[in-house]
C-alpha cells in the first residue's frame, strides 16, 4: 500500500500564489535598492566613502621647522639644530585596547590587547612601574611623551618592535659646538626648542621656524605609508651672525679659567669690544657650564656675569674724575695737588693712599692710584659735575645691548650727592657698574671721545656715532693712562710686545651684608690697544682672589695681556711698538714717588 501526496498549484490555492508574488517582490525591491544604493555611492556621492575612508586612514601631519642657526661673525656655528625622534603614547588607544566594546555576537568580539609596561619601559629605559602609573592615571588623553630626543636610529629600533599605542615624531634638538667657551653668551633652549637663556631667548622670534602641514596616509598602527601633499611648506627660522669672534672667545675662556684656578677666585668676567664699531668680540664668565649637559647644571653657573653683576669699580673710575677736571678748565696735565701726609679727612670720613706720595701731577695721580688726589679734584668742582659725567659715559644705564637680564648698575640721585658721596664717587666708590658698562665707556675713551652703540650682532653698515668728551681732552688722558702700563705703573702686566697698551687698575673691597668685606676684593683691569691706533678695548674683574695676590695690576693685567695679545693677532692689527724695546713710562712725571707702586683699596 502507497502512500499518495496532495499536489498543489497556483491554480488551486490562490494564498500562496499571493505569498509567492509579495516575497518575490520584496527581494526585487531590495535587489534594487541595493543597487541603486552601489550605484548612488559609487557614481554619483562618490566623495561620501572616500570621505570616511579617508577618516580613518588619512592624516594632516605637522612638519617641524628647524631653528635658525647662531653663527659667529666669520661663520662658525655656535648653535645649531640636529633631527631627533620623540617616542610618546596615546594613553586613551592603551585602555580601548585593554576594554574593546561589547558586541551582540561574541564570535565577533574583538580579543583585548594589552601593552607590555615591562617590555615598553625596557626598551625607553623607564621604570615599569612608573609607566604604567602614568598611563593609567590619564586613560582619556591622547597624546604623552616618553621619550624626547632619541637619536633616530635608536628611536627606529624602539619603534619597530610596533607596541601598541606608542608612536614617534620627528622633532630638532639644539646642539652647540663651542660648549662651555659660549656657554652665557649663546644660552640654550627648551625641550619645546624655545629660547630660555642668552642669545637663544633674545632673538627667539628671529630664530624661530614657521612650522608646515602635510597631507598622508597611515596604517592603523600610526605608520605613515604614503605623502598625499603638501599643504603649507615649512620655513626656517633665521640665521643669526654674532659679532662674537669664536677663536677669541674660546681664548678668552680658557685664559680666564686658568686665572680663577691659579688664584682661587670665587668668580671671573671678561669683556672684550670693538673700539671702532662698538661690536662686542668676547664675553667670557667663569664659572662656566656645558650647554650640551644641563643634568647637574647649578642655577647660580647661569648668570651671565659680565652683563648682570653689578660691583664698585674701584680706581678704573679715576680715568673719569680726571677727565671732569681736565674738561673744566680749572685744571692742566701740569697741575699740582698735596697729598701729604698719604692721609685726608671729608667730614667724617679718612681718606687715604697706600703711600705718602706728596705732591703730584694728574699723571702721577693716575700711575700711583690717589684716592687723595682724586678727593680734592672732586671738591673743586660744582657737585654734580662728576656723577653727570658719570652718566654721560652711560653708568646707571642699560647699554641697549638688548641682551636678556642686563642690568643697569647704580648711580646716585641728586639728593644723595653729598660731599662723602661726591668724594668717595671720585675714587670708584658709592657707584655700581657692570663689566659691559665699563668696557663700553672705555672703549669711548679709546675711539677719541666718541661713543658707539653695542651690538652684539655682526654689523653690515657703520654705526651711529655720539661724541661724549673732546679729542682734545682725551688725547691728554692716553699719555697718563699708558704709563700705568709701565715700569712705574700698577700694570706692568698688562703690558704686550710689540703694543703699546693704555689702562688703569683697580682694587674694591667687596660690598656684603650693608658693608665692606674685610678681606674680599673686585681686581680690575681696564684698558685698550694698541694706543697709537685704539682698537680694542677689554675689561677683566676678579672676583675674590684668594691666592697669589688681589691687587687688579696682579691678577686681572696678566689676563688681559695674554687675551689681548691674541686678540690683536687674529684681528692682524699693525705693531705700534718696537719688540725690542723695554716698557718704560712715556712721559717723565715730576714730583714722582720712587717707591714701588701699588693700587690702593
């Protein structure tokens, strides 16, 4: 027995003939919904796909401008930026890995992922711990540093070990060449390679590039697999020439350094200007420090001494006193003072020399160093004529140098001008200066009386020019300020061979505490070369010299006879003097003292 089943048709059943039809229909209309959508995206909103495609794959990437070189004024670099990688992380991808999304189907659900803190930190030379703890206390930012600076090739093996979330960026470093020898002068910037001291913060803006944009394509690693465009260029930052001199500088530095060691001073400057143009050719401190290394720089080694530190400058400020006399016509080279007997009294105040020199001439003033004579030339003459001499020379006011931190040193108002104040000014008291400030007004003494403004940029026109004294006047100071660089000065250091030098020492008990330290000194020595046609004018101070003497004709001539001769050779300036000739005093002063000269505190 068969078992025989109904057959049906659309004939006989009219229902699913209709069930037939609409779900025929319904695939028809989703076939072509489909491909009209294809046909939509694909031809005519084509720009929709590409769109978030490109949200996802392509990128606008910064292209880092590099720093404008620093170079001396012959073109040697001082300071100049190398590319370097820096490895950082995107702290928010570390925890969407570690937590993917949860999904309906569980087949689908993406496997977490999570980095390795051990094998990150190993490889950047981070503590582990530390690692994590800075990952995981900020899941929500995208970006954070890890490493700044890497050398390229060591950043590219850290980075093709492909860790997740950890990503590199091309960045510039500073480097600088001359190290220690520029080391206040240039200065150093950030880790965001922006100025923070010297040079590196006073031309910043010049310095500084314009970053550009570019168009790529990376993969979901954060590789850049290809260049789309350009889309702004980068521009470099400005190149800058110092008027600095590198072979001098670097002389300078050494030659100060071996000062401060030989003398165990405490501190040391050094300032060396262009008589002719008012460039400053060397600016040295000590201590100094290595721009290169900054891990155990102390903040004290920062100070650019010679521009911020002010001190009494001591009888480097005779030269002045005597030029006020000599301008007001009350007085001649010939002039006789009485300093007998090596004592004098201002009021209160005991005034003296560190001998008896009796009577003498503006010459014998200047070679032996009389705080007495000085006094007495300060009492003639109506009481601002010394302190409004002072500032027409530029003390008490900044040198426009345009240098970061100068300062602008110390000089008395009007109602402080007493008769102490106005006798202790004419002997280098009662005034603060810095080193800039004297060497600047010094190299105004050495160019004629005529001033220029200080550039610490290499010039490319003349500079303006400002007569502060006459020729007349200072053509006689040039005779009485080269015999202190004789046999019968307090300089005999100082002296060169084969030029004839043009000075004056000084000696100030340093002031401490709202007083004057007993056995703490400022040994100065300013002065100029070669004297038949200026040239450079350089100043040196010694900070607290300990050892082998204080006196500024003791421990800060030799400095400025060992750069100066240097400097004079590399700037191949003519001898003016025979090397066979002894250092004797140019002119013969009378009533001079016979004993052994000695600057006096």
């Amino acid at each position: 027995m068969s078992l025989k089943l109904p057959k049906f048709s659309f004939n006989e059943s009219s229902d699913y003939k209709e069930r037939y039809w609409i779900l025929h229909t319904i695939l028809m209309i989703i076939f072509v919904g489909l491909v009209a959508r294809v046909f939509y995206l694909q031809l005519i909103n084509k720009d929709f796909l590409r769109k978030q495609g490109d949200a996802r794959m392509v990128r606008n990437e910064v292209i880092n401008a590099h720093r404008g070189m620093i170079m001396d004024r012959n073109g040697v670099p001082l300071a100049v930026s190398t590319p370097v990688t820096s490895i950082w992380i995107n702290p928010k991808e570390v925890f969407e890995l570690a937590h993917p999304p949860k999904e309906e189907d569980e087949k689908k659900q993406k496997q977490p992922v999570f980095l390795d803190y051990n094998a990150v930190a190993s490889a950047i030379g981070l503590a582990p711990n530390e690692l994590r703890a800075k990952v995981e206390a900020n899941p929500k930012k995208e970006f954070m540093y890890l490493k700044r600076h890497l050398a390229p090739d060591v950043a590219k093996v850290i980075l093709d070990r492909e860790f997740p979330a950890v990503y590199g960026t091309n960045e510039y470093r500073r480097y600088y060449p001359q190290g220690e020898a520029t080391a206040h002068m240039i200065g150093f910037t950030d880790l965001d390679d922006k100025g923070k001291e010297g040079v590196e913060l006073a031309f910043d803006k010049q310095l500084t590039g314009v970053s550009g944009l570019q168009r790529v394509i990376k993969d979901r690693k954060g590789r850049k697999v290809k260049d789309i465009m350009q889309l702004r260029a980068s521009k470099a930052g400005q190149d800058i020439y110092l008027s600095f001199d590198a072979r001098i500088q670097y002389i300078a530095h050494r030659e100060l350094a071996k000062a401060v060691q030989e003398h165990e001073a405490a501190a040391a400057y050094l300032v060396a200007i262009d008589v002719k143009t008012g460039e400053i050719i060397a600016i040295v401190n000590q201590p100094a420090y290595n721009p290169n290394n900054r891990s155990k720089l102390i903040p004290d080694q920062l100070r650019n001494r010679s521009i911020t530190d002010m001190f009494e400058p001591g009888s480097t400020m005779k030269i002045f006193t005597v030029m006020a006399a000599l301008e007001s016509g009350k007085y001649t080279t010939s002039s006789l003072f009485n300093t007998n007997p090596g004592r004098y009294r201002v009021y209160n105040k005991t005034v003296t020399d560190h001998h008896n020199y009796g009577v003498i001439n503006l010459q014998t003033l200047i070679v032996k160093s009389s705080n007495i004579a000085s006094v007495q030339i300060a009492e003639s003459l109506p009481k601002e004529t010394l302190p409004m001499m002072h500032r027409r020379f530029g003390f008490g006011q900044v040198t426009e140098s345009g240098f970061p931190g100068e300062s602008k040193g110390i000089l008395q108002p009007p109602k402080r001008w007493g008769p102490v104040e106005i006798a202790t000014m004419s002997y280098g008291y009662g005034i603060a200066v810095t080193a800039l400030q004297l060497a600047r007004a010094y190299a105004a003494i050495a160019n004629h009386g005529v001033s220029h403004p200080i550039s610490l940029t290499k010039l490319t026109a003349p500079p303006q020019s400002t007569a502060l004294v006459s020729d007349k006047i200072v053509s006689q100071l040039f005779p009485m300020m080269e015999s202190v660089v004789s046999s019968d000065g307090t300089a005999l250091k100082a002296a060169l061979p084969g030029y004839r030098v043009a000075g004056k020492t000084g000696t100030a008990h340093k002031a401490q505490n709202g007083s004057y330290a007993k056995d703490e000194y400022m040994s100065l020595f300013a002065g100029f070369a070669p004297v038949s046609d200026p040239r450079v004018a350089m100043v040196v101070v010694m900070d607290g010299a300990k050892k082998g003497g204080y006196f500024g004709g003791t421990v800060s001539s030799p400095v400025f006879s060992r750069v100066m001769a240097e400097t004079l050779r590399l700037m191949n300036v003519p001898l003016d003097k025979s090397l066979e000739n002894p250092v004797k005093s140019p002119v013969t002063a009378s009533a001079t003292p016979s004993h052994t000269p000695k600057e006096p505190t």
